[in-house]
C-alpha cells in the first residue's frame, strides 16, 4: 500500500470514528430528553392534582396541553423494528425538524439484520447528514427529505431523496462532487466502501432539482 493510500485510510478511519460519535451523541441526547421526561412524571401528576383540588380546570387544560408539546418533542416518530435504524433516524429527523426540514418517512424492518450496527449506522447517518446539507440551501417552504427502507426478499433496500438548489448536479470521477470542501467526501466514500464490501448495489441519480440515493444489501 502506498503512502498516499495509508493516508486516506486514516483519514477514513478518523471519520467514521468521529461521525459514530456524533450519531451515539444525538441518540444520547434524544433518550436523555426521554429519560427526563419520564422522571418528572409524578411531579406532573402532583400539578395537576393539586389544579383538580381546586377546581381549577382551565389550569389543567392548559397544564396538559403544555405537556403535550413537551411530549411531541420527545416522542418516537419512526418504528422501523430496527433498534439501531429507530435511534438513527429518529436522531436525524430531531435534527431536520429543527432546522426546518420536513422528514417523510416509510420504514419498515421486520427481521433481523446481517450487516452490523455500525455500518448500517454509517449509512443512515451519513444520507441523512448529505440531504440536510443540500436542503439548508433551499427557502424553507422547498425543503423536504424522503425516506423509504423496506426488506425486498433477501435485501435491504434504502431510499433516501431530498431537494436541491441545484437542478443537475455534475458527476466528477464517477462520483458527485460535494460541496462541503476538503475532506468532507469521507463520507461518500464510506458509504461506497460499506456497499462494496457488503457485495451490495448502489445508485445515485440526480434530477430536475431531487437527489435520489437507492441501495441494496443482501442479508444472506
């Protein structure tokens, strides 16, 4: 192996060693939300006790409708049957929303997995963090991300399509060229990698102002 090649696997393995932090963070930070919520529980129930003693309903309308949105912040948005699939996508949509990106999503995965957790992880986190990237640029009114995972037969399959301010993006080298500057292509290049070396199918296709990343991963 080459110099050069030693020095893209290291800086490849430095990547994915700090985008699996990030990810494992914002799971973190998504349960520690849950986990608080949940302890504060029976304060809430003393609250409104203490509302219904008085007879004071309006104050606990407006208590429950409070904790409504509290709740709504905090729920689990996709339930895919996959534990690592949920964390990172329900971690990554937290993230859209909160840049005003609208998340369509349709998941579904019933069995369990032969890839391992941290490629799957990869994959998701690293298509979600591209199609936030390219919808920050859009007005908020033209952003959307969709999501569609589902088993075909033997296969993974994963979708993800979000809009561009781009109309037709160029390919350079076969690949398309990312607009987050040096060293930020790690990771096209991981996902590339991953799909490879799982014997999997991947494409990229970009149109009329949509990117659309499709694969497929045998699990046999």
């Amino acid at each position: 192996m080459s110099f050069w090649e030693k020095k893209i696997d290291q800086q490849l393995d430095r990547y994915q060693r700090e985008l699996i932090e990030t990810h494992y963070q914002e799971v973190e930070n998504m349960y520690r939300q849950m986990r608080g919520w949940r302890h504060d529980y029976r304060n809430h129930i003393q609250a409104m006790k203490a509302y219904a003693a008085n007879g004071d309903l309006e104050a606990i309308r407006a208590y429950l409708d409070m904790l409504d949105t509290d709740l709504n912040t905090v729920d689990t948005v996709v339930k895919t049957g996959n534990s690592m699939a949920d964390a990172i996508l329900n971690s990554k949509i937290s993230l859209a929303q909160s840049k005003d990106i609208p998340v369509s999503v349709d998941a579904h995965i019933p069995v369990k997995l032969k890839m391992s957790e941290l490629d799957l992880c990869c994959i998701i986190g690293n298509l979600f963090d591209n199609a936030i990237e390219a919808s920050m640029a859009l007005p908020p009114d033209k952003r959307l991300i969709r999501v569609y995972m589902e088993m075909k037969n033997t296969q993974l399959y994963i979708s993800f399509t979000n809009f561009t301010a781009v109309k037709k993006q160029k390919k350079q080298g076969g690949l398309f060229k990312t607009s987050k500057g040096e060293g930020h292509g790690f990771g096209l290049v991981r996902i590339d990698t991953i799909i490879e070396r799982l014997d999997g199918y991947l494409s990229r296709n970009s149109e009329d102002g949509a990117f659309t990343t499709e694969i497929l991963i045998p699990q046999v």
